[in-house]
C-alpha cells in the first residue's frame, strides 16, 4: 500500500486553513463532465479551469458561464475594487 504524501503533509502540519481560501490554479474538470456537478459544493474559492485538448474549449465556456465568478461576487466576498 502506498503512502498518501497529501495526507501525511497535512497530518503534519495541521488542518488546511480554508478561512483564508484555497486556490487550484491548474484543473481540468472538463476532462471529466460528472466532475462538474460537484464545482459548487467544493471548498476552493476559485479554480481555474482549462481544456486539455482544443475542442473542449467550448466546455470551459460553458462552465465559466455556468460557475464563473462574477464582479459582483469578487467585491461582495473582499470589499476591494479589482477594476
């Protein structure tokens, strides 16, 4: 049985601070359709979201529209004015 590095690391440390939000800068939901009904109900506060091959770009779309973050929800969660 091999050794969960993600579990260990967090053994160690402590429990994930997700007060102060969590980020994935690099995913493919897209890669998996079933994988983005579960989008809302992840404790990340953003993720960036990208295609693996060319024609799923249209996917990405859809999702962003679907789940994006809009201007109102950025200014609403932080107060800042990110124009």
């Amino acid at each position: 049985m091999g050794l969960d590095v993600g579990m260990a690391h967090q053994e160690d440390s402590g429990p994930l601070p997700w007060h102060i939000g969590v980020f994935d800068a690099h995913c493919h939901p897209t890669d998996t359709l079933a994988s983005l009904q579960a989008i809302p109900s992840m404790r990340a506060r953003v993720l960036t979201i990208m295609a693996t091959r060319a024609e799923d770009q249209e996917l990405v779309s859809d999702a962003a529209t679907r789940y994006g973050v809009t201007e109102i929800d950025v200014q609403d969660s932080t107060g800042i004015d990110w124009r």
